[in-house]
C-alpha cells in the first residue's frame, strides 16, 4: 500500500509538472509587458535636464575627431564617472546620428534585458525558500514583472540621459548571476565573469560601487561558511572594487563633503557655505548635534525610499528635504526607531525566514552612496533604481 501510495504521489507531480507553464512563456510575458509599456518612448524627444550637456551637445559624445579614450577620461576622478555611458552614447550618436529615437529605444531594450535578468535572478534566489521549481519560477515571474511595471522605472526608461541606470543594472544583474552560478558549481570562471561585470557596472554609475558588499551578503543567504579560502577567492571582487576607488576619486569626494563643515565661519562666504552645506534649516532639526541630525534624516530617507519603492504615489525627478522634513514634522524623530525595530525584528526571524534580514541588507547597501550624502538641498526618484 505504501509502495502505491509513493507510485500514486510520483504520478500525480509528473502530471503536474507536464501541465506547468513553461519558463519561455512568463519570458514571452514579461517581453510583451515592456514592449507594451515602453515602445512608445522611442517617439520620445530629448528634455531639457541634462540630455543636452550629456549627450547632443557633449564633444565627447558628437566630434568624430575626438578618441573614444575621451569617454575615459570625462569626469574621471568624480563620483559622476561614467565612461560606459559615454561610450554607448558615443557608439550610437556615430552609427545611427543625433535622433533622439534610437537612445530611448535602446534605453527600453536594455530594460527589457534588466527584466529578464531579474526573473532569472530571482528564480535562482526563490528556489531557496520555495524548493518547488513551478513556485519559484511564478514568483519570479510576479517579482520581475513588478520590477518593469513599477513607474519609478519610467524616469531610468524614457529619459535618455539614464542610460546610466540601464547599464549599471544590466552589469550589476549579470555579475550577481554570475556569482550565483559559482556557488552552484565551484567554477572560478563564473567569480571572474562576475567581478569583470561588477566593475563594468561600477564605470556606468557609481550606485554599483557598494555591491561588493553584496557579494558577502550572498555567502549569508546560502548559509555559505566564511574562511579564509572563501574570503581569498573574492579577490576578483575586491580588486574591482579597489579599481573604481581609484577611479571615482573617492578619497577627494569624500574630502569636498567634510570641508565645508569644517571651515571657518570668519568671512561671510564662509558662512554662506555653512549654510548652503546644511542638512536642512527645520528649526527644531538644525538646532540639534550635527551627528544626530544625519542619524534622524538618514533614517527618515531610508525608510520613506523603502515605501516609496513599494507604493510609488506622487512621484518626481526632485524632492526639496525641506518640504519632505517639513511634511513629517516632529513625527520624523521615529524614523531611527522604525529601522532599529524593524531590522531587530528580521534579526529574530532569521533562522526561519533568512530572506528578510538579506532583503533589508541589500537594501541599506546598495543605498549607501545616497543616505552617506546627506548635505542636499533635493532628492531624485531615480536613485532608487
């Protein structure tokens, strides 16, 4: 009896699993949900923020006579380095001319590609905690297709000067699957692949420059030991990740963020530098110790983004903190008691439900280059891609 009841189970999964939907249709799905939502911004013409000095009217990117080693070496040593950028822009602007067209039509191909990746990646990471493959690969679908359809998407899609976000995440996703396959089958090659892609990321914007972190917090999520074999074999990474320290000028950056605060106030201009360099002019913020006011603010950005991410209502390219603090009033003094508690709460789960711990880390760390900077006036939707 026993012997048919494990026949009648085995029977049943087959039959099951021949009737799945097969993982080249939610492809095909989530292919027809971009083209539907972003085909129409290759009509699209360029706006007046940024695509000018970035992109037609930039030497860089339009004079023949230039070396593409000038994509190399514009804004070299400055956290706005991008030479991937300007490269792909450079490519295009030769082969196809100076329409705007062709940018926002490769923006939305290269979205599309993000898409799939992130169903590919997410398929890999959900079959940790859903070990039936058909689960993994629905959730996967549901998560990639709320990754394309999410209008903060729309500003990185149908604004040319976003290229920027579209390469980073298409490098950043295939070194994070890259180092997924390596933990499935111990090939270097895939460590190699993978830190080759984390630095392409890292020259397309600077948000990829803290993944390295992620790498770690991967080895957390598969329960992989740290040694020091394991720790050694990250050297591709680090090595990246030392390149683009270099190459971002990061010692001077964050020089130019601390000396104005520590300047003296003796003439006027330094006062006016002192007061432009202010977190925010909320009397009952600004009254505070600076460090408290970088814990408060920083806490109430971390966890407005979190929100904003999942419920992307009234939207826009630039967020005045003032407005933002202002709107919150005194009730942003919670904001550190809301991050404390919550990731309190995802480290006492964490033997059981893993993922929200990673989750909540991944999120800090691939944040950090926004919440390190909080002397500015504005925030952009768009950092949050």
């Amino acid at each position: 009896m026993k012997k048919q009841a494990t026949t009648k189970t085995a029977s049943v999964k087959s039959v099951t699993a021949s009737r799945a939907f097969p993982q080249w249709g939610y492809l095909l799905l989530l292919a027809f949900a971009v083209v539907l939502l972003y085909f129409p911004t290759s009509g699209f013409d360029f706006v007046n923020i940024d695509d000018s000095p970035l992109i037609h009217n930039n030497p860089t990117v339009i004079d023949p006579s230039l070396s593409y080693a000038a994509c190399f070496q514009q804004l070299l040593f400055s956290p706005y380095y991008k030479p991937m950028t300007f490269l792909s822009w450079r490519l295009e602007y030769q082969l196809f001319g100076d329409s705007a067209s062709h940018f926002h039509m490769i923006n939305w191909m290269l979205h599309l590609a993000n898409t799939l990746l992130v169903f590919w990646v997410g398929r890999k990471m959900l079959l940790r905690f859903l070990p039936e493959p058909q689960e993994a690969l629905q959730a996967a679908f549901f998560l990639a297709l709320l990754f394309t359809v999410n209008p903060l998407r729309v500003e990185s899609v149908a604004w040319a000067t976003e290229r920027k976000d579209m390469l980073f995440s298409f490098f950043l996703l295939l070194s994070w699957l890259c180092y997924l396959r390596y933990l499935e089958s111990s090939r270097y090659l895939y460590m190699i692949l993978g830190a080759v892609c984390y630095f392409a990321s890292g020259l397309s914007k600077s948000m990829a420059f803290p993944f390295v972190a992620v790498i770690f917090l991967l080895d957390f999520y598969y329960n992989q030991p740290w040694t020091f074999r394991t720790l050694l074999a990250k050297w591709p990474y680090v090595l990246s990740f030392l390149g683009l320290v270099v190459v971002y000028g990061f010692a001077n950056f964050l020089f130019q963020q601390t000396a104005p605060v520590v300047a003296s106030a003796a003439s006027a201009q330094d006062a006016v530098l002192l007061a432009e360099n202010q977190i925010t002019s909320l009397p009952y913020i600004v009254s505070l110790p600076e460090w408290l006011q970088v814990i408060i603010t920083t806490s109430a950005r971390a966890v407005i983004w979190m929100g904003h991410s999942l419920v992307p209502v009234y939207t826009s390219i630039i967020y005045s903190h003032n407005k933002v603090y202002g709107y919150l009033g005194p009730g942003i003094f919670l904001y550190p008691l809301v991050l404390i508690i919550l990731f309190l709460w995802a480290w006492r789960i964490r033997n059981k439900h893993r993922y929200v711990l990673a989750g909540l880390l991944f999120y800090t760390i691939i944040m950090v280059p926004v919440l390190a900077i909080p002397r500015s006036e504005e925030h952009t939707s768009e950092l949050q891609s």
